[in-house]
C-alpha cells in the first residue's frame, strides 16, 4: 500500500528546537516514577549521581523514555538510559548496548514506557536521527511497582551498584 | 512478556488466555474461550484501576488532588486533570475568566493531538498495514511514520507549554492556572499547528481508505454532547438511545461494580446493560459540533454511519478527532487574549462536586466530598477504560466466532487489533501480545 506521505527534504522541527551546542560528550536519561515502588529506582540513582558527574555529563530526568526524549541527544554525544525492568531478579542490573536492544524481540520490558517498548522507542529514534544512538541502557530488575510504595530492600540495597554501573558506562562511552 | 499465553483452535473451539497484558498502570491479561462455535467466555482483565487514588486524594486540598490525579496515566493526565478541576469549580461556584477556559480547551487539544497520533501510527496503524510493530511499519514507510511523530509532537508542544511540562502538568489550579500566559507565548504554536492540520488531513484520507473487518456492533454509545462545540469539558451526557443528563449526573444512570475477573471496576448502565465511551461515540452523537475542517474531513469519508457501528473504524473517528482539535487549537491560538489575573481567588468550604469530561479514550468521570476546609473526604474517580471494559467483553463475543476459520496469524490479528480499537489504557500491552497457538484436539 502506497501511503499519502513522501519524505521531505524538511528536516523535522524538533531537530531545529531540540538543538543544542554539542557540549555534552554523554547524556544520562533517568526513567521511573519515584511513587511508584521500584520504578523509582534510577531516581534514587541519580540523586546519588549528581554531584559525580563530569561537565561534560548531562542528566535529564525524562520519566517516561519518549522518542523525543532522544531526538534531543546532540548529535556524536553517547547516551546512557536507566530503567527499572521487569524480567530480571529483584536488584539484578543489566546492561545492554542499545543498538543490540533494536534488535531484540524478547528482551526487557521497562515498567514505565507507556505505549511502546523501548525497542520501538529506540529504532524510531534511530531512524529520524539517521544514525544509531551510541550508548547503553541500565536496566535494574524491579518486583513491585504499585502507586506510593516504596523501593524493595534488595532493590534499594543495589542502588550503590546501579550508581556504579551508569559511572562505569559513562567512562566507557567518554573513551 | 507474559506468563502464559495460549490459544487452541480446533473447527469450532478457540481459546485465548494471555496472562501479564502489562501497562504502566497496572496490568491486565485477556481471556476467550469459545467451544462449538458458541462463545463461553470473554474477559478483559484489568489487574489494577485507580482505585488507589480515591483514598490517595483524601485529606487533600483541591488543588493538590488535581496534580495528584495527573498521575493516574501518563498518556492522558490533563483529562484527569480537567475532569477534577471542573468538577471543584462547579460546586465551589467559581467563574472562570474566558482566557482560562479557553487555554483549558486548548489544553486538552493537545492532549486528543498527542494521543490521537500515537494510537493512530504507532499502535493501530501497523495493524491494517500488516506489520508487528510501528518500528517494522517505518522501514517500508518512514514518511508517515515520521508525519505522525511531528503530529504527536505538535500536541506534546501545547501541554508542555501550558501544562509547564509534557507528561503529568503541573499548572491546572482551581480558578484558572498557575501562571499567566502572554500572547507571544501561545502565538509561538501556531507554526507546528497549521503543519499538524495538513498532517491531520491527510492522516484521515489514509485512515479511511484502509480496509477493516466487517463487523457491525449493536451497543450503546454514550458521550457528552455541548451545543455549541465538540465536547471536551463542558456538555450533557446523552447517548444514542436517548438519554440526556448533567455532566452531575453520571451515578443516576450508570454505576460501578465489582466482577470477578478484575480489580477494576466495571461501570455499566443502571439497567446492567454496556455502553460504549470515545471518538466513535462522540463522532456520532456529536457530529455537528466539529470543526468545519474536521466535519468536511469526516464527510469526504463517507464512513460516518459505519463508525457508529464497526469498532474498527474507530480509527477514522480518531483522525477527524485529531482535525478537529488541531483546527480548534489553531482558532484558540489565533483568538487568545491573555486574562488579568492567572486565576479567580475563591475560599474553601463544603460541598459535593461532580462533573464528566472527554479524555480521549472517552468520558471521564469524577465526584468529590469536601469538608468544611475544602479537604477531600470521599471520591470517586470513573476512568473511560473502566466504562468501556464491559462494552469491549461484549464485543469480543459477539467478534470471535468470526475468526474460526480463519489461520492463526489471522486469528491473533484480528483479535488484538479489535482490541485496539477502543484504544483502552492497556493498549501498550495488548499491542504486543504475542499469543502462542496450540492445537488441543
């Protein structure tokens, strides 16, 4: 079926309002809900992260990972997204790089992407920017997410290792 | 992605059962059985509601209830936000400035933008199109799937700038907003609207040439109906069998109750019947109201009576729906001029509030208690999903003798994709059902 769309020469406009001076060599994207149990788990991170972060980092919590969220990585910075997930133990942090993710059929299910997997989020990115993102997703297992509770023990006692872990991957994407 | 998924087909038999549908509100999983041709059973299992948030609200200030419920959905928090704040103002009997009531119209055009575009390209579209996902869609036509981005973006533009942020606002007081918004300030719109209405334009002449199941239900449909406007915050509850209410008034005819199967409540009419919530219901109990473009947009369809009936085609009822407020958000942008004060100061006391609004999955539906410091002591909170849970059981019966013969694949299409069709909030997961077929007999 032919669509009533044709590629246009016009660049999309959130590219021109999303643009920023590229002075961030990385970007960190916090997901999660701090209200919703162990979806809040990256926020818990990046509290911790804030004051360990080179000039050169940039930390943005987005919530919910939207695809525009990464249409506004400046162009040659390297990203690195954290999530709470489902599928994984309690506490248990994976790593994945992100053009592996696209890839993946059967892979991680964030608990706070609403309407597309991160899969489809990323792919879709990729596709508009024109090139792969560079980066990593840090995903932390995660078993209870209801409205006002708090983060599982074991959840909470991987906070340090998840903070870890996202420095290790900066340092990794700054090489 | 889920604990169990199956579907058996011998000649006359299907069974569907997907455990863990998962949403970011909770989680749901769906089941259907049909054996000789006679449908057993069908149920849309909704894990969790906000039922949380009816007792979240208590001890609560309006204005705090009305952040507070922003986070009941993540696609669609101004509706909740806007059903709560009428709802206070009517019974507090506060008057708006006409500035405000405006941007809180154009407030929710941009949320119907946004959520309209997603369900339409990223989640129904891929449907009719014969791919898994949005992602498989892009590679054979990009174009459209980046015109729908730019179209959901035009409407995350409108909520980000008056709601102070995309997702969950922050700005919605009772009595107008948290802050005042200069001319030049919604004016700045105007750009990515008139490129959204061409989009939105097209996106229906798309839509409309696409070729859905026959299907013809026979329920009730039930939205609000404004004389002068398409409904959004202020309106009648009517509906196609005749029915003509206060948007106060939803509990004389419609009540909540509790099923076996699912957390959520169920709303159904008080004569125990389904109805069903949404653009398809608004485009036909509303028509007139729409915009010029969106009406002349819906007549070049010629789908109007097919809507009322094949679930379907809701996704023509969602393009004109997105015309419409696309051109709404341009004739508010156009006519805006800001108000003297943010918002009307007004004194807290007791009262019973209640009012209905149209998210864009349908109407919505909260009542309040307040005590004498305006403190919330009880509330109820009728989400559209909740409303339309029963309707989509109802549907799912009626459809699923329909794909018996039909191969596997097949099956699970047209299955989800009726689904779909009501865009419920769990419309995240079952876009991904991944049903595993086995052959029992």
């Amino acid at each position: 079926m032919t669509l009533p769309f044709s590629p246009t020469a016009r660049r999309p406009s959130w590219r021109r309002s999303r643009a920023r001076p590229p002075v961030a060599a990385v970007e960190v994207l916090i997901c999660g809900s701090a209200d919703r149990g162990d979806d809040g788990a990256p926020i818990a991170a990046s509290r911790r992260l804030r004051d360990r972060l080179e000039d050169d980092v940039r930390m943005r919590v987005v919530g919910q990972l939207d695809i525009d969220d990464l249409l506004g990585v400046p162009a040659g910075a390297g990203v690195v997204i954290v999530d709470a997930a489902t599928g994984l133990r309690r506490g248990q942090i994976v790593e994945l790089p992100l053009n592996g993710l696209v890839a993946r059929e059967d892979g991680l299910r964030p608990r706070s992407s609403h309407s597309l997997e991160f899969r489809e989020v990323i792919g879709l990115a990729d596709m508009v920017r024109g090139r792969p993102l560079r980066g990593r997703i840090i995903a932390i297992g995660g078993g209870k997410f209801s409205l006002g509770a708090g983060l599982s023990p074991s959840v909470a006692n991987a906070i340090p290792a998840l903070v870890g872990a996202v420095l290790d991957a900066i340092r990794r994407l700054r090489e | 992605m889920h604990d169990t998924d199956t579907i058996a087909d011998t000649t006359g038999d299907l069974e569907v059962d997907v455990a863990g549908l998962t949403r970011v509100e909770g989680e749901g999983s769906l089941r259907l059985r049909v054996r000789d041709g006679v449908v057993e059973e069908a149920r849309l299992e909704i894990f969790e509601a906000p039922r949380y948030f009816e007792q979240l609200v208590v001890g609560r200030t309006p204005d705090e209830v009305i952040d507070i419920v922003a986070r009941i959905c993540g696609i669609c928090p101004v509706a909740y936000q806007m059903t709560a704040v009428h709802a206070f103002e009517h019974a507090l009997g506060i008057e708006i400035d006409p500035a405000v009531r405006a941007l809180r119209r154009l407030l929710y055009c941009g949320e119907w933008i946004e959520s309209h575009a997603l369900h339409i390209y990223l989640l129904h579209l891929p449907d009719f199109l014969g791919y898994p996902s949005a992602l498989d869609m892009a590679t054979d036509h990009r174009a459209a799937v980046e015109a729908g981005l730019e179209l959901k973006k035009a409407g995350n533009r409108i909520v980000e700038l008056i709601g102070g942020r995309a997702i969950h606002p922050v700005s919605v007081r009772v009595g107008g907003f948290s802050r005042s918004f200069r001319r030049t300030d919604i004016v700045a719109l105007r750009a990515s609207l008139e490129a959204a209405l061409a989009t939105a334009l097209r996106t229906v002449d798309l839509v409309a040439s696409l070729d859905p199941p026959e299907f013809a239900r026979a329920g009730r449909l039930v939205a609000l109906r404004h004389p002068d406007e398409y409904p959004m915050n202020e309106g009648r509850i009517v509906s196609t069998d005749g029915l003509d209410l206060a948007p106060t008034e939803w509990r004389s005819a419609f009540h909540e109750e509790q099923v076996p199967w699912s957390h959520a409540l169920q709303a159904r009419g008080r004569d125990g019947r389904p109805y069903l919530l949404g653009p398809s219901s608004r485009i036909t109990l509303s028509a007139r109201q729409l915009h010029p473009d969106a009406l002349a947009a819906l007549t070049r369809t010629g789908l109007a009576d097919e809507i009322a009936v094949n679930p379907y085609r809701s996704i023509v009822a969602r393009a004109v729906e997105t015309v419409d407020a696309v051109a709404e958000a341009l004739a508010i942008v156009d006519a805006y001029r800001p108000s003297d004060a943010p918002r009307t100061a007004w004194e807290p006391r007791a009262a019973r509030a209640a009012w209905a609004t149209e998210a864009p999955r349908g109407l919505i539906f909260h009542a309040y208690e307040l005590d004498e410091r305006g403190h919330v002591t009880h509330a109820q909170i009728v989400p559209p999903t909740s409303q339309n849970q029963a309707a989509i059981e109802a549907d799912l019966a009626a459809f699923a003798p329909r794909v018996l013969g039909l191969p596997r694949p097949e099956q699970t299409l047209r299955i989800e994709q009726l689904i779909r069709s009501y865009d419920p909030c769990i419309s995240c997961a079952t876009h991904f059902l991944d049903l595993r077929v086995e052959d029992l007999s």
